[in-house]
C-alpha cells in the first residue's frame, strides 16, 4: 500500500484507512479481539449474556482489553497504572469489564502457548485480584504484588522524559511532525481549526497545569498532522499537534504533543436510565475523571470542524502494557493485579453497602471445582471460539481482496 504521498484531503484518507484497519486485525487474534470491541457487545445480546450478573451501574471502561490499560501521569507527576483508553465508557455493568479483560488475557495466554489450564488459573487469579480491588478502593499496590511484565513498564515510565517521547512518537526531538506513513498532511480547513483551537483560554490552561509550567505561559501551535493510529479508531478524525510552551526552548515542559481524537457513540450497553453527558466527548472526560484520575484531568472535551473530539496531552510516562509473550507465572500474576486496578476503579464509585453486595453476589456464583464464578468461565470460553470463527474469517477475506488487487 502506497502511503508515501498521503492524501490531504479527509474523504481521500478513508479507503486507505479502512485497508490500514483490517491488515492491522489479521496480524493476530489477539489484534482482532483488540480492535473487534463491537463483536463483543453483539455476543452480550445473546442468550449467554443474559446469565451475566447486573453488578451496581457505574462507570466501565467498556473495553477493557490489556492494551487499554498502562502506566499513566497525573498534571503533578505522579505515575500509576490505570485505563488508558476510555472511548467506549458508559455507565454500565462492571462485569463486562471482567469478561472484556479476562478474554484479553485468555486471548494473550493462547497467543503465548501457554495449556488451557493456565486460563482457569488466570480467572481463578482475576476474581480474587478484582475482589480484592473492591474491598480497598483506596489502598496501595504492594511492590511484592507486582509481575515483572508490570514491575518494569512502570519502571520504564518513570525515566521518560520529553525526548523519549519525542523520538518514538515523531522520530525526532526538533519541533516538527514528519509526513509519511504514521502523519498525513492536513486540509486548508484542518489547519485552521487547529489554531482557533489552540487559542482559546481553555486549551492554554490545559496544558499549562502541569506542574513544570507556569500558569500563564504561552502556547503556540509549531506543527500538525492527521495521525494513522489505532486500530478500532482508524477512520475517526485523528491529529497530533506540537505545541510550544512558554519562553524558554531548552527547559523541560517546553514542548508537547498533543492527541486530538474523535469520540463517537459507544458500542457498550448502558444501564436502563443511566444519566450521561449526551456530547460523546463529554461522555469520554467524564468516564476518565471517574475511572483514572490521573487520565481525566488532563482531558478536555471540544468540537472541531462540527465533530465532537476529546483533546489530551501525550505525556512520556504515558505507556502501553506489552504482554503478547507470557509465562504461566506472568500472566496469573497480571491477570490478578491488572484486575484489582479495575476492581479500584469501579469500588470508588460505590457506597460501602453496594460493594458488599456485589462482592457477596460475586462469591455466590463460585463453582465448587474452579474458583472463579461459572459465568466468566462459559463466557470466556464461548468468545474464544466466536473471536477466533471470526478472526479466521476475516484473515480469508482480507487474503482474498488482498490477493484480487
């Protein structure tokens, strides 16, 4: 697919897009179940979805998928792993969540070779580390309770520095955006925008709360570009826009990249009666500040050429979890811990008495042979095979056109 000179103009970029989409999910199963979030809500209108416990409505992450998840900075510096993709939320029941994760991870363990008794482990792991998560919505991870895998990514995160960044993200510390395959060039009225933008008062006091930056430093736009990102959002507006920060040019803090993405209507089923922002971007900042603080508030909603795009500072520290090759020990021990930071983010949205009660309803769906409750088990099992019917025939179709071109 010929990308060196990539178009311009917004209706020429969606064929190509939707071609860039699809290699992307027959790369591998696990890239399908990532980027296939709708395949998922079409399995919970079946007639196994309806035996899914109704835990308390509050806000879900909606897809809840390893790599939605990671460390993340807050505006004063601070770094913890929380949900990092929240374009599907909606308050709703949290056990989707812990199907959407468990099949993530069971889909992660396949992927790795690892025996099928190793996703009953992995279940057993999750239910106790989730319910674990509700019982201290407050308290700390423990280091001892960290897996490897997760141990060195944080690690990893509280290195980074601005140039880190700048040089995985725009293959270079100077303050453009190279055009090619990742950044496309933008339309006359796109630039514009931009810059409107970035002018407004609210925009500036986004990026300036972080805490190397002074409260009334300019921000200039320096360059921008439509952004080929993702996969389930490949065909949604997308850019990624350096800004200057300030005076100084050689400080750190003095530049950044910013994240304009589109938010669309979610996929996930919300709760009968559930009150929720109606402008999706509105709906996606909302679910950050109660899901991930740290996310959240460095989040603001907006419109941009009449579509409704969520705007976030890219930060260094801000990284995906890679967990495509795992041991027995690593995905147990990530299953368990990764399932306690959901469990914190749904507790925190609960009075004391509905997470006991939802704890105790979990507890009262334990089988006696595996420990972990029936219904994950049977739904885990059924997506597999739905995820991997589908996968397999997506990869024949896209063979197939990819063959006849």
């Amino acid at each position: 697919m010929d990308t060196q000179i990539p178009p311009s103009r917004p209706h020429g970029r969606q064929s190509i897009l939707a071609e860039l989409q699809k290699l992307k999910m027959a790369r591998s199963a696990h890239a399908y179940v990532r980027g296939n979030t709708v395949k998922f809500y079409e399995w919970l209108q079946t007639a196994s979805g309806d035996l899914i416990p109704n835990g308390p409505p509050v806000w879900i992450c909606g897809d809840c998928h390893l790599g939605n998840l990671g460390p993340v900075a807050s505006a004063k510096g601070r770094v913890e792993i929380e949900i990092r993709d929240l374009d599907q939320t909606v308050i709703g029941n949290p056990a989707h969540d812990l199907i959407r994760l468990a099949l993530s991870v069971a889909t992660a363990a396949r992927g790795s070779d690892l025996p099928g008794v190793t996703t009953a482990h992995i279940l057993e792991q999750m239910m106790d580390g989730y319910e674990e998560g509700l019982a201290h919505p407050s308290g700390k991870p423990k280091k001892s309770d960290l897996t490897a895998p997760v141990q060195n990514v944080l690690k990893q995160a509280l290195r980074r520095k601005w140039h880190h960044l700048a040089s995985e993200r725009i293959q270079d510390v100077s303050p453009t955006i190279p055009i090619g395959k990742r950044f496309w060039p933008l339309s006359v009225a796109e630039k514009r925008e931009i810059k409107r933008l970035f002018k407004t008062e609210e925009m500036r006091h986004l990026i300036t709360r972080l805490h190397n930056r002074d409260n009334d430093d300019e921000v200039r736009v320096l360059d921008a570009a439509y952004w080929v990102k993702g996969c389930s959002s490949l065909g949604r507006l997308r850019y990624a826009v350096l800004l200057g920060v300030g005076k100084q040019s050689h400080k750190e803090g003095c530049f950044c990249l910013v994240d304009i993405k589109e938010a669309v209507e979610a996929a996930a089923p919300r709760s009968p009666g559930a009150h929720m922002p109606r402008d999706n971007a509105s709906r996606v900042v909302e679910g950050a500040c109660q899901l991930s603080p740290f996310l959240g508030e460095r989040m603001r909603a907006a419109h941009f050429l009449g579509r409704e795009v969520v705007v976030r500072e890219l930060l260094p520290q801000d990284l995906k979890l890679e967990l495509d090759q795992l041991s027995r020990e690593d995905a147990t021990a990530a299953a368990r811990y990764l399932a306690a930071v959901i469990g914190k983010a749904h507790a925190r949205q609960m009075e004391a008495a509905s997470r006991e009660e939802w704890q105790a309803d979990l507890q009262r769906h334990r089988s006696k042979n595996l420990d972990a409750p029936s219904w994950l088990w049977s739904s885990v099992v059924e997506l597999m095979a739905t995820h991997e019917v589908a996968y397999l025939e997506h990869c024949r179709k896209y063979a197939l056109e990819a063959g006849g071109s």
